[in-house]
C-alpha cells in the first residue's frame, strides 16, 4: 500500500462528514487580538416569539452578542465589557432587547446585563436579594421570560420571575406528603407566610422530600428532547420542561414510589401525583428510579437476579411492562451490552458485557436510570447504572468560567446558566456506565433493529473534523439540532445544522 492510498481514504471520509451537515451561518467576528483570540465560552439565547436568536460570545476581556433571524441572518451586533460576575442563570427577552441574569458564587448579588439591538446600547444594573434559608434550585423560561425556583429545608417551593430590577414573588407552594390515593392528581394550596409551621407537621415530611435542605441544589434538569448519560438521569430529583408545564418528580425509596409535581406556570398552579415502583417477581428490588417522556412516566426496579420497567400513563395505567431476568437473554436490547469509561488501556474506552447477570449486577450496585427520546416514530432507550467515583463526586463535571458547575472552597455551589440541551451532550461525552440501547414503536412496543448513531454522536464525529474551535454551543430551533462554535484562528463565528 503507498502513503496515497490512506490520504485518499481520509479525504473521503472527510468530505462524507461534512456532506452530512449543512453550515447555515458563517461570520467573522474579530477581538482584534494579534495572535490567536483569547478563548471563550458561548451562549444562545432563543426567542420564542419569532424565532430569532442571540449568540453570546465571553472571554475575560470582552463580550459579543450578535442577533440573527430564524433564518440566521444577522440583524445586530453589539460588543460590550464582561460583567463582574461570572455565573449566569439565565435571560428574558421584551422585543429586541435581551437581558441576561449573572450572579456571584454565593447568590447574593446579582448583575443584569441589558443589550438593546435596536440602539446598540448595553447597561447593567446591580442589585442585591438575600434568599435567607431558601436554596437556589433551577432557572426555567417560558414565554421569554426567566423564572426562578427555590426552597426551604422545611419544603416550601417558591416561584419567582426577573423584574425590571430584581426578583418578584410570584407564588410559594407548602410541599408535603398526603396520605390519598396516588393516582389522584391534587392541587396544593398556595403556602400562608404568615401561618406558624407546626414541629409536628415537620417531623412527618418524608426524607426523599427534603429537596432544600442542603447548601447544593439536588434537583438535575433534564431535556428528554435529546440523548442524556445515564448519569444525569439516574439522579433522584429531576425536573423536566414542557413549554408551560414542569414537571418535578422525587424518588422516594423510603414508600417505593415516585412523588411527581407538575406546576404549570400560566396558571401558577401545582398538582401533585404519586406513583407505585414496580414489584419484582423473585424478590425486592435494591434500586429503583423514574423518567418522564411524551407525558408517560417510565419506572425502573432492579436487583442482581431481575429488572423491570414500567410505562404508565400520568393518570397511573401500567401501560406496558419490560422484563430481565438473570439467566436469560435480554429479549428487548438492540445492543451489546456495554460497559462505558476510560479503562487503563490506552484508546480502550468500553467492553461489552456478554451475560445478563454481569449486566445485572453491575447495574444494581451502582445508580440506576434509564433514558429516552423520541426522533422519527421511534423512541430510542437507554437502560443501566452507574457507580460514582471513589473520590466522591458525581459521574458529571463541567468545564471552567462562564458555564461552569462545581463548588468553591467553602462548598458554596457555583451554578451557572447551561442551556439544557448543551448540558446534555456535555454529560453524555463524558458518560462511565454500563447499558445497552433499545427501540420502541409509538405504543411502546419493541422494535427489532440495528443500533444507530443519535445525534450527539454525530456532533463528536463532525468535531473530529475541526480544529482551533472555541465557545461551542448546541441548541434546538424549530425541532432541529445546531451545533454552534467559534473559530479562533479564522476568527469566524460557524452554525451547523446537524
């Protein structure tokens, strides 16, 4: 073989790569520095009303916003200094302004950066807002507004929303557990700060309910729209949008069920659900965890000898049922089963697994999820576990600056603005998990075939691809999937649709 024959190879698998996506903006974007620009983290900011979208571009010098169509033609660009802050919650859009929430660590002081693109003007306002006992849960937005939820040790969930120059109090909510029949969806009464809570009262709100009390929030974001690691969605407390409703669901191991909170957030009204874990056929499950897709909830009880899912309607109808038992073969994977992470073998990153019990095994001591979405008129699914690191952290961590998670010193939480989708692919790319895939029609019946690339995967092949990139960025506009970033040595800001 010559030297010829592999470049010809590469130079085709390299053009097949980039026939399969579609460049939609390419701009330059020049920060005037000499030699490479300084690294940056990126941002969208979409707007729901038109379509419109902003793509915000930080380093520690200088920040660009740039405002572009639904047809990702620009409209305005305004550069402005990177405020003092470095934690962003979040925005909210009035016509074509845009303001963008930043925080310090402790959540206590807090910058609103406001860009006209009509003027091109940029102003910032500070103000300060003591949360006292209550904890920073999660920003969602709707209607091209910015909400906030926090709560208190004592479980009093509190809805806010970005004013012209702070929070405004919309409604609180007095979370606790009612002894009804769980299938019965009731509204809970809007919290009296004035009534004295009873010791009494306190002492029987369940343990998994005790979402506020500690310093880091618990509650994880999921966007079911995309793939998500099994890391994300094997955690406890989850919290999932769908245009004006969220759902809130809390796994509680104590009553072996799932507690589900739907607020709507036209109405600010909360309606509570609880959920029966699935029963094994051998014996009790060891772990058990829930997630919502498509207004279903799905449940998962595991142990070393079995495993069982459960489909059920949000009105409690066990829909469909998925059985594993230890000595037989999965009858519903489309998959190996693999075992996912960095080994000690250089460039060896997964094993498959070829025994249902290792499956089993594995899984059950460790965190269990599963995870799915809908593309086509397939749903895609993944089913596993995870163990978490012997150092104590999770199996998720982020990347420094503007966008970062983790903690100060203090083990004050840093929590800053991700757009949700990003979030998942940043978690999905780093995922170390054992799990296998599996498909399943519109009525959740399984559907024998082949394993196929999902979008994420594809993001990572067309990375390979690129060089120099900075301030990457994946969002969702009208149902499709863009993957944004930043070329430093041409110095062009580049959209790609996946």
């Amino acid at each position: 073989m010559t030297f010829k024959t592999p470049i010809l190879i590469l130079l085709f698998l390299s053009f097949f790569t980039s026939f399969a996506q579609k460049e939609v903006l390419s701009l330059t974007i020049d920060d005037k520095t000499a030699m490479l620009p300084r690294t940056k983290k990126g941002f969208n900011f979409l707007n729901t009303t038109n379509g419109d979208l902003v793509i915000v571009m930080i380093d520690n010098k200088m920040g660009f916003a740039n405002l572009f169509d639904k047809d990702f033609t620009e409209k305005s660009a305004v550069i402005f200094n990177p405020p003092k802050h470095e934690n962003i919650l979040g925005y909210k859009i009035i016509g074509n302004t845009y303001e963008i929430l930043f925080s310090n660590n402790s959540k206590k002081k807090f910058t609103i950066i406001r860009i006209d693109f009509d003027s091109k003007e940029v102003s910032e306002k500070d103000f300060k807002f003591d949360f006292e006992d209550e904890k920073y849960l999660e920003t969602v937005h709707y209607n091209n507004q910015l909400f906030v939820f926090t709560g208190t040790k004592d479980n009093v969930f509190i809805i806010r929303e970005l004013g012209e120059g702070g929070f405004l109090t919309l409604k609180s909510f007095q979370i606790e557990s009612r002894k009804q029949d769980f299938l019965k969806l009731v509204g809970l009464k809007p919290f009296n700060p004035e009534r004295e809570v009873n010791e009494n009262r306190k002492e029987k709100l369940l343990k998994r309910e005790q979402l506020f009390g500690s310093l880091k929030s618990n509650v994880t974001k999921i966007d079911n729209r995309v793939p998500n690691a099994i890391e994300q969605t094997a955690q406890n407390n989850k919290l999932y949008q769908n245009n004006k409703l969220v759902y809130l669901t809390i796994e509680d191991e104590d009553s072996l069920r799932t507690i589900f909170y739907k607020i709507d957030l036209e109405s600010l009204d909360m309606e509570e659900a609880f959920y029966n874990y699935p029963k094994g056929r051998v014996g009790d499950f060891k772990k058990h965890n829930s997630y919502v897709l498509d207004n279903k909830l799905f449940q998962l009880g595991s142990s070393d000898n079995e495993m069982k899912i459960s489909v059920k309607s949000f009105s409690g109808e066990v829909l469909k049922e998925f059985y594993i038992e230890r000595n037989q073969p999965i009858k519903f994977k489309n998959s190996p089963i693999i075992q996912d992470g960095k080994t000690f073998v250089p460039f060896v990153n997964r094993r498959e697994l070829e025994e249902t019990s290792q499956y089993l095994r594995k899984v059950s001591s460790g965190n269990i999820g599963l995870t799915g979405y809908k593309e086509g008129d397939l749903y895609y699914f993944t089913i596993g576990g995870f163990k978490e690191s012997s150092s104590g952290g999770g199996g998720i961590m982020m990347g420094g600056g503007y966008g970062f998670t983790g903690s100060t010193a203090g083990g004050m939480p840093i929590v800053a603005y991700q757009e949700p989708t990003y979030h998942s692919y940043s978690s999905y790319t780093s995922t170390k998990s054992t799990f296998f895939n599996t498909h399943f029609d519109a009525a959740f019946n399984y559907v024998a075939r082949e394993d196929s690339e999902n979008i994420f995967d594809r993001i990572q092949k067309f990375k390979k691809s690129i060089q120099y990139e900075s301030a990457e960025d994946i969002f969702i506009n009208d149902g499709k999937v863009y993957y944004s970033y930043y070329n430093l040595k041409e110095k062009t800001l580049r959209i790609i649709e996946m």
